[in-house]
C-alpha cells in the first residue's frame, strides 16, 4: 500500500513538472478552448476545500449584523436555510451543463453566447468581471480593517485606514503573481483550513465567555424602524445571504477538475454546502445569539477581549483572506493571462513571468487605489451584487436548462424553470431597488478617502 501512495505521490509530481516545462499552447485539452491557465488537474476534494475555506473568510464576521439584525429570528433562519438550499440547488443544475454537444465549457460566459448569442456573451462577461472586480476591491478593503485592528491594539494613535490598504493590495499582488492559477493553491489550501479553523476557534471561545458577562445577558432581538425601512432593510438582508452562498464563477473553478467534471463538482458543492455552510452560518447565528441586534458591522469589535484573542483573530483573518481572495478574482486574471501571455512559451518562463508581474501589478494597482479611495464601497458592492448574483447563481441556469432540455422534460420541470426565472426576476429587481435606495439614504456620510 505505501508503495501505492509512492507511485501516486510520484505520478503526480511528474505530472506537475511536465505542466511547467510545456508550452501553454500544449497543455490545455483539445475539447476546450484556448486558455492560460490549468484544465483538468484537481481532485473534487481539492475544490471542496476550496469553496468551504473561500467561502469562510473575515466577510462571515459580517453577517450577523447584515443577515439577521433586519430580519430577526422569525425570517432570519427561514432565509438562511432557503437561501443556503436554493443555491446548492442552481449550483447543482448549472454543474449539469459543462459539456454541450460534445464540447467543453471553461467559462460561464462562453456557455452563454453559444446558447444565447453574443448579447448574452457580454452581459454575462459584465455581470461577472463588475463582481469579481467589486469583491476584490471587498477584500482589499476587509484586509486593511484587519490591520488597521491590529494597530489600534497597540497604539492610540493607529495610521490612517488607506495605509494598511496600500499594505493589503501589495501582499495579496505578491500571492496572485507566486499562485498564477486554481490548481496552484494546493498546497496553500490546507493553510486556509488551518488559519479557518483557527480564528473562528478562537472567536467562538472569546464569544462564550461574552455570552456569560452581566453585560449581555439582556439581549434586544427586535428589528427596529418603521415598517417600510424594515422591508427594504430585509430586502438587503436577502441580497447578503445570496452573496454569502455564491460565487458567480461556477463554470470556472468546474474547469480545473479531473473527469468525471459533472460528478465531481456535484462532490465539491456538497462540502461547501455542509461543512462550509455549517461555519458560516454557525458563526453568524452564534454572534446574533450572544449580541442581538448591537452585534457590530464586524464581530471581533463586539468582543470584550482577551486582547490578544482580538488581535490573533484579525492576524487569522488578514492572512486566511490572502488565500481566499485568489479564488474570486481567478477568472480576471484567466481572460488577461490568456489574452497577454505569450502561447508559444511556458507558464513559467521569463518573457511569460515579466508579463504576468506587470498584468497583476496593474490589477492591484488600479483596486487598491479605487479601495482606498471610496472605503464606503460595501454600499456599491451591495447594488451589483444584488442583480448580478441573482441573474447568475439563479436565473441563467434555469435558462439554460430550459434551452437544453425544454423539449425533452415533463411539463412540471418545464413550469418550474421558467416560475424560477420570473420570480427571481422580481426578486433582483427589488434588492437592487432597495439598495439603491441605501445609498441615497447615506450618500450624505460618503467622504473620498475617509479613514472610517
């Protein structure tokens, strides 16, 4: 047996070496489309580790205050176990359409313009890059709060918030240029599960020992304002919980996995959906419990201490998000590594390596700048997402079962997809309504560079 787990250990090493030395031209597969990046490589294991630490990074220190303060018990845990189960649900069908008449698909987009046409290509190409883009910029933003943490734990007077973006964006530039792709995260994958586990341990213990204090033992658990404040706030709430499930990038990260690629993906959703749902959603539920509705917009604030519990948890976060925002940036830096990185060479040689330090440098560049300039961009984050997440995790893949497999299936099927996209098309009409309207309600506190 252990010769066996040599063998494999050796075949994969070759594997990977002969990735290295090969020309990019050479190493993507013949049923798909031209790319610069890795096809086929990983296990459903690895993307199901991916997807669960990804997916539980600082952002679910958020969530209690976006998800159940507006929503309170009673529509707050319905809407976290409907939201949670429908996305598996979209996920689950769109996994389903990686192969289409005998042809591979590595990008949503490319499925969207063969079935749909060039109009929807674009749309597609829109909704995903402005929230790939956006959540970068998300990211940035929450790894420059971690910091800014840390400094005001030790100093009275903490550098101004734009600093520690500036740090963030040159660090997570570094990580982007040493990883080019998915299937190189292997090994920084076992180091995101053990930096997860870590800061939510050590937060869960920190907050039971709150849960005991006098000072939260009289918890308010009522959603306050009036009562059409309310319905626009739960309307944001909605949104929250979609962007908290999803990715917009399914097809992607489907794109690097071994065969069998629809079986396999299935696999990896399922880990997401128990084990990573179960986190995040824990974490959240934990923090709303403990806090009620003054649970901060970031949980660890909320936290009477130990100090050093406070600045270990924003140390865990800051280097677990370096790791977890490779992933929802990875398509951006595919299209420009396949549009500007020279085919006839390798991945790793010179001309190629120079190329990929001045496409990331940009990237970063232009996201750290747009970050630290408009901190209050959380608000902007919330408009997009709430239609594009929606369109893309719900509406195009029951379009795109319907286009398939209209024809084929039971009229029951058939009614269902299509109440799947008129409903959901009211439904991202009305959150992105709602968070417009967010934004006018605090346009006035929106200050350029603010170190808020």
């Amino acid at each position: 047996m252990e010769a066996g787990i040599g063998s494999s250990r050796t075949s994969r090493t070759s594997r990977n070496s002969s990735l290295r030395s090969l020309s990019l031209r050479d190493q993507f597969p013949e049923d798909c489309p031209p790319t610069a990046h890795t096809i086929g490589h990983d296990s459903w294991q690895q993307a199901g580790v991916l997807l669960a630490t990804s997916f539980n990074c600082g952002w679910i220190f958020s969530f209690s205050n976006l998800l159940l303060v507006p929503l309170g018990w009673g529509w707050g845990i319905p809407t976290l176990v409907i939201v949670g189960a429908f996305s598996c649900y979209a996920n689950y069908v769109l996994a389903e359409f990686h192969y289409i008449g005998g042809h591979r698909f590595i990008r949503y987009r490319d499925i969207m313009g063969h079935l749909f046409g060039k109009g929807m290509y674009y749309l597609t190409w829109f909704l995903q890059f402005s929230t790939f883009i956006l959540t970068n910029m998300g990211f940035i933003l929450l790894g420059g709060r971690a910091l800014k943490e840390i400094n005001q734990a030790f100093s009275d007077t903490p550098l101004r918030l734009q600093y520690f973006i500036i740090i963030t964006g040159v660090i997570y530039f570094i990580f982007a240029y040493i990883i080019p792709n998915l299937s190189a995260m292997r090994m920084w994958l076992g180091v995101s599960m053990i930096l997860t586990f870590s800061f939510i341990g050590v937060f869960l213990a920190a907050l039971v020992i709150d849960g005991k204090t006098h000072k939260h033992t009289h918890r308010n658990y009522e959603v306050s304002g009036r009562q059409l404040h309310k319905v626009f706030n739960g309307l944001s709430a909605l949104s929250a919980a979609i962007a908290s499930n999803n990715s917009g990038m399914l097809p992607e990260i489907q794109s690097t996995l071994q065969e069998p690629v629809v079986k396999n993906m299935r696999r990896a959703l399922y880990v997401q959906f128990t084990v990573g749902i179960m986190f995040y959603y824990g974490v959240s539920v934990a923090g709303y419990l403990v806090y009620g509705s003054e649970v901060s917009e970031y949980l660890p604030n909320n936290l009477s201490g130990p100090k050093w519990a406070v600045v270990f948890i924003n140390a865990a976060v800051f280097l677990q998000n370096v790791i977890s925002q490779h992933m929802f940036v990875q398509p951006v830096h595919e299209a420009l590594d396949t549009r500007f990185l020279n085919f006839q060479e390798s991945l790793y040689s010179k001309g190629n390596l120079i190329r990929r330090l001045f496409l990331r440098a940009s990237l970063f560049t232009v996201n750290s700048f747009v970050t630290a300039a408009i901190p209050f961009m959380g608000d902007f984050i919330n408009l997009l997402g709430s239609f594009t997440l929606v369109a893309l995790t719900f509406i195009f893949p029951s379009m795109i079962f319907l286009k398939i497999k209209g024809n084929t299936v039971k009229v029951g099927e058939k009614a269902w997809h299509c109440a799947i996209i008129i409903v959901l098309s009211i439904i991202a009409v009305v959150t992105t309504a709602s968070a417009f309207r967010l934004i006018v309600d605090n346009i006035a506190d929106y200050r350029i560079f603010s170190n808020e």
